[in-house]
C-alpha cells in the first residue's frame, strides 16, 4: 500500500520525464532514468515529490557490458517516510550531474563514487579523492582491478615520506 502511494507521487512529479519502474528484489520502488534526464528527474523528485535527502550514490561495474556503470541514487522523504531508487547507465569516461546542489549531503557519497570507480560528478565543486591518495592512479572498485591490489607499500611510504618531510630533517630520511 505505502509504495502504491510512493509510486503515484513520484509518477506525477515526473511527468513529461522518460522514465521505467523496475521491479527489485526487495520492493523497494526503483526507476530506470538515462543519463540525459536524470538532473531534470532529480530536481522534479526533490522539488514535487518531497524527496529531502539522498541517502546513497554509489555505482556498481559491470565490465564488461556496455555501458559500464550503473549509477545508483537512493532518496529519502522525511515527510512521507519512503525511499526510492534510481538506476542511470553510465558509459565508461561519461560525467554525471552532480546532485549536491539539491542534497548537500551527496558531496561525500559522490566523492567516494569518483575515487572507487572513476566516475567524474560535473558540477562538484570539490570533487577529489577521498580514501585513496591523490597520486593513485587506480579505481579499486573497478572489476578489472587486481584483487592482490596495486604496488600499496611503495604508494603509502611515498605518501608518507611527503608528509613527514616538514616535521623533522631526521624523519624525511
């Protein structure tokens, strides 16, 4: 009953929107959007449909299908105590809108979605690493990143010697 409800207000705050509903394992209302309307759909969800937070972005990669990605958006209304799903096919080297202008909250969740898969957020305006050094060249939650990892020791002693080099002359050695 309570996704019925979800489903009509989100179906009227998308009117002239290309969308899909999805059916998901867990009956969760979720929507297929393509990338050229997904700001449009985002705007029409947090505008009309009263969707005050995004409460994850992330992607999954499902190398080797094209396109690449999936990015996935989870929003949360407060006042209707509903959650939906979005699910935007990204090709590999393609940038996203950045969703930050309408959930402040995103600006980490999007950072981390750049630093583990590649995905560049156009629009956000701190966009940059987030766990991996900013030297590191490498998405590791790409499939096609070794599982034994990427040269980590010789990465972090450079990482670490950079920051030491100010502390003491002895410990720049």
């Amino acid at each position: 009953m309570a996704a019925e409800a979800t489903i009509a207000r989100v179906q009227a705050a998308l009117t002239g929107i290309e969308h899909r509903w999805l059916t998901p394992r867990d009956a969760r209302p979720a929507l297929a959007l393509a990338l050229p309307v997904l700001k449009d759909a985002l705007r029409a969800l947090h505008a009309r449909a009263g969707f005050e937070a995004a409460t994850f972005v992330t992607a999954v990669d499902h190398l080797p299908r094209v396109p690449r990605f999936e990015l996935v958006h989870q929003l949360f209304s407060l006042t209707h105590n509903d959650r939906l799903r979005l699910h935007t096919p990204v090709a590999e080297g393609e940038s996203v809108p950045t969703c930050t202008d309408l959930w402040c909250g995103a600006a980490y969740m999007e950072r981390e979605c750049y630093d583990m898969f590649g995905i560049v957020f156009a629009g956000h305006v701190g966009l940059k690493r987030l766990l991996m050094p900013e030297g590191y060249g490498h998405h590791p939650l790409r499939k096609d990143f070794p599982h034994q990892g990427i040269e980590p020791d010789r990465l972090y002693r450079e990482w670490d010697r950079e920051r030491r080099k100010d502390w003491h002359p002895e410990a720049a050695r």
